[in-house]
C-alpha cells in the first residue's frame, strides 16, 4: 500500500490570499491584533506555528496563545465557511484528475498533511471542487507546531483508524516547500517538490526532493514519478 499524502495550499489548490484573511478576522476577534501577518510569510508553516509567531510578535505572552487556539480556530472555521465559496478557489493544474485516479486505485491511500487546520482544509478543497473525501487520513495544522512533526502524526493515524501497515519508504510527500521536503526527508518518506506554489524548481532544487515536477498536467508522467 502506497500512502501519498498531499499539502493544500500551492499544491492542491492555486494560492490566494483568502487564508490570510480568514486567520486575520479570527486572531482580531480574540486577540484584538493579528501582529505583522500581512508581511509574514506563510508557506510551509502549520497553523498552530503562525498564530505563535504573530501573537508572539504581538507581544501576547506564551500561556494566553495556548489558552485561546481553540477560539481563534473556531473562528477561522466560521470565517471561513463565509469566504471559501463554492468554486471560489482554484485547482492546480492537472489535479483534479490525478487525484481522480489515484483515489480509484486499491494500492493506495490517499492522505493530506497540510498547514491548515482541518475545518479550512476542507473549505478550500471544497472551494476547489476536489471531494476531501478522497483522503482518508491526514494531519493538519493544529497537530504541531513544526511540520515535521506531521508526518508521524498521520502515519499515526493511518494505522489506527483505516487499520493500514505503513512502511515508510512506500510512504510518498508531495508540497511546494522546502518544509514540505524537509518533513519527508526527515522522517524518511519519499518527497516530491510540486513549482506550482511559493517555489520555483530551481529553488526547490536546492532542497533535494526525490523528484521535482513542474505540475500536475501531465498525469502519465506524474503517475511514474508516483510510483518509481
Ligand atoms: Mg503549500
């Protein structure tokens, strides 16, 4: 069994701003501030790792962010269900398709290890016309604070909820950051940088994934570098 877990935004989904919107209006909802968020650099990060860093900036001491993650996710979860319109976002190219027949195969299990909170992973997908009932397990934002810690996470519950034997090797990370790359690697997974995000291949180059493809366009050729 091949367990190929995707990221959302950059990779799944074209980027927009909408996200930074969405946890902007919940950080001032229980914080009254959002710190420096529109010069703060998003990709690649968890959630629960930029809302620390704002606050933080913010000056919002340690105990009180902790206190207050359950709010501002509620928050983000209620904005965003009013912003993520249906067919509001975008599908990278070639995607819908892919993960159409990758979804169809029996040898794989299709998972999401993204920066989002799980609630505003399903919105966008949504938004995007992909079904996220196509993955079956994931991690998401809220579960860490660095994304390498995600991975084992949802290797956590691959096993316990669809019962999988996961192999690491056979395990596959797809995203369009060096954080991406940089969690695969660490936890010994195969990883793909997709340039349809924040970077471009030449700079994702520099990370050294395991393949580095453009998008997804070309679905034969996505599929080989999938199950190489
Ligand atoms: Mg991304």
């Amino acid at each position: 069994m091949r367990l190929i877990l995707f990221d959302i935004d950059g990779t799944l989904i074209q980027l927009s701003g909408v996200g930074r919107q969405v946890m902007g209006f919940a950080l001032d909802q229980v914080f009254g501030t959002a710190g420096p968020i529109d010069d703060y650099l998003f990709a690649g990060k968890t959630d629960r790792c930029i809302i620390q860093d704002l606050l933080s900036t913010a000056g919002v001491p340690s105990s009180q962010i902790v206190a207050g993650l359950p709010t501002v996710y509620e928050h983000m979860a209620r904005r965003g269900e009013m912003l993520f319109d249906q067919d509001g976002l975008v599908a990278c190219p070639g995607v819908s398709k892919l993960i159409r027949i990758l979804s169809q195969r029996q040898d794989v299990a299709l998972g999401l290890q993204t920066g989002n909170i799980r609630a505003t992973a399903q919105q966008k997908l949504k938004s995007a016309n992909i079904d996220p009932l196509h993955f079956r397990f994931g991690a998401y934002g809220s579960d860490a604070i660095n994304r390498v810690d995600l991975l084992p996470i949802a290797w956590q519950r691959a096993r316990k909820n669809l019962n999988l034997t996961v192999n690491v090797s056979d395990t596959v990370v797809i995203g369009d950051t060096p954080a991406d790359i940089e969690c695969a690697a660490v936890n010994g997974a195969v990883a793909i940088g997709v340039a349809t995000g924040s970077y471009s291949i030449d700079a994702l180059a520099r990370y050294h994934p395991n393949h580095i493809i453009t998008d997804f366009s070309d679905t034969e050729y996505a599929l080989k570098i999938l199950f190489s």
